[in-house]
C-alpha cells in the first residue's frame, strides 16, 4: 500500500504540497527505514527543491529548511543506492 500512495505523490507540486509531501517522508522513513529506497530519486529532488528554489524563499520557513538538511544528511545520504 505505501508504494501505491507513494506513486501517485505529487512530488512537483507548489511549495505548501512539497512540503507535505517531505513532511511524511520523514514519518514513513522513521515509522520503518529502507521504505522510501525505491522512491529515493525523486524524494531526493523535492528535498533539494525547498532548499533551493529561489520562488520558495518566503514560503518555506527556515526551522523547516533545517530539518530538510537534516533528513538529507540523516537519510538521503546514508542510503546505499546514493554512494
């Protein structure tokens, strides 16, 4: 069932969506680790799209930025399919 929710994520929505969608990544990812491997890339992208994209600026809070490093530091690259 989480493969199936995880397929139809709008993973390149706008900024309130991708935030979402980041927000309950970091939940699949501490209720059962190794659940987000076969959707790494494009969380991965989504991750790095709220700390990058100039047109979010304002509407990403910095606390949530953080915590987006964090997952990607903590997750992202601690997965063997990025090394």
């Amino acid at each position: 069932m989480f493969n199936k929710v995880m397929s139809v994520v709008p993973f390149e929505a706008d900024p309130t969506e991708n935030e979402t969608v980041i927000k309950f990544c970091m939940n699949a990812n501490n209720l059962a680790g190794g659940r987000l491997e076969p959707h790494m890339e494009r969380v991965t992208l989504t991750a790095l799209k709220i700390l990058v994209d100039s047109r979010l600026k304002e509407d990403i809070d910095e606390g949530f930025k953080l915590l987006t490093v964090k997952f990607i530091k903590n997750v992202i690259l601690t997965d063997e399919t990025h090394k």
